[in-house]
C-alpha cells in the first residue's frame, strides 16, 4: 500500500474504541453486518428504466448473501419481458453484491436491483422481524392462485370516461353503468384459475364459466358496455 508524503510524515495517534456497524434487524436477530453473507431478508422493490417508459417489481429472498429466490414482474414494453427471463435464470445463486455489478438487460430490472440492495443491507426487508425470515417460494405467494402478477389497467378519456380493463380479479368483460352512466360494477374472469381448470382437464367453456364473476352493483345496472369495444 502507498501512502503519500504527508501521510508518512504524520504522527502515529492510536484509535478509539469501535463498536463496529450497528446492528440491523434480519429475520428476527439483530446483526452486524460486516460481510455479503451477513445479509438475510426477503423484499420487494419497484425499478424504472432510464426514459421511464416500463418499471420492474423485483421480489428476492436472499439467505446468508445468496439470493435464493427471485420474482420478476415486468410492465411498459414487450422487450423488458425478454429480460425478465434473462434475469429469472442470472439471478438465483449470486449473492446481492454479485447481482448489484451484472447486467440484468434492462434498465429498469437493475435499477430494482439497486434499490432492493440498498433495503436489504440496511435490514429494511418484508422479513426483518420474523424469526428464521421465510422459506423458500414466499415470493410466489403475492401472485395468488394461478400465479399471475397483480396488474390494474385503466384507461379514461375527457370524451368518453373513464375504462377498467384489469383488475386485481381477473380480466374485465364488462362494466356495469347505473342510470346516471357511471360505472357501478363490472364482470371479470380470474384468467390464471381458467387456465389451471383447462390444464387439468376442465373442458375450456366451463373452465371460463366458472371462473366468471362480478363486482358492485354489477346484477342491478341500467346498462352494460363491453369496456374494450364500446
């Protein structure tokens, strides 16, 4: 190691006490964090890419440095699902500070990266007090049956109002208007139970059937509209 001229010349002065890093909360245990493997939690975070046209939720469990388990949920262009597939198989077995410095192909999935690190080694993660954090395969719980991300589309002009399109539920069909033509309800498939019913076996119209429901005052309408066509 070099040291310049000033620095030799200096006195040596002896240093204080050091406690070392204060302690963060990690799956129920406060820790010092001193190393990559002294990082434990599991978090979600939200990236963007550098125009904002598409933001990425990045979920990652990661047990003693190594991200054990990711989640990539992509939106706003047709590209950034490409990465997300990328990322799904670059992901698992790096550690946070490995997945920090590798290009995860979109912008907006490294920015998610980024944010996530700085949570989850300052312990700020979904798991910080839950003793032994949790398993393996949590991630895939915000997804719900059928394992489809949660996505709300809507669409609204001045000349003709507003559109739901998505909703938490499924795949809206219809949009329920009462008499003074404001929306009351909608009908919507839970496309993600349709598809695990036809998968197994379920003739496809009575898997769609099933998977049918409605919302509101959807039964008592003035009207209906067809909220893509109409």
């Amino acid at each position: 190691m070099q040291y310049s001229h000033e620095v030799e010349a200096m006195v040596s002065v002896k240093q204080g006490c050091n406690h070392g890093p204060a302690p963060i909360p990690e799956e129920g245990k406060w820790v010092q964090s001193r190393e990559v493997k002294d990082i434990s939690g599991l978090t979600h975070g939200v990236g963007w890419c550098a125009p904002q046209q598409g933001a990425c939720k990045l979920t990652l469990n990661v047990k003693n440095g190594v991200i054990e388990e990711a989640l990539i949920e992509t939106i706003g262009c047709s590209g950034m699902t490409h990465s997300a597939a990328m990322a799904a198989e670059i992901l698992p077995g790096k550690t946070v500070l490995e997945a920090l410095n590798t290009d995860l192909v979109c912008d907006a999935i490294n920015t998610s990266m980024r944010e996530l690190f700085l949570q989850i080694s300052y312990g700020r993660t979904q798991s910080a007090f839950s003793e032994g954090g949790l398993p393996i395969g949590a991630g895939l719980e915000d997804l719900g049956k059928g394992l489809r991300s949660q996505i709300g589309t809507m669409y609204g002009t001045v000349a003709k109002g507003p559109r739901y399109l998505e909703m938490a539920e499924g795949y809206v069909m219809k949009l329920a208007l009462d008499e003074d033509g404001e929306i009351c309800g909608y009908q919507f498939c839970h496309l993600g139970k349709m598809m695990e019913a036809i998968k197994k076996g379920t003739d496809p119209k009575e898997a769609y059937e099933k998977n049918v429901g409605t919302y509101g005052r959807f039964a008592n309408a003035a009207k209906y509209i067809d909220p893509r066509n109409q």
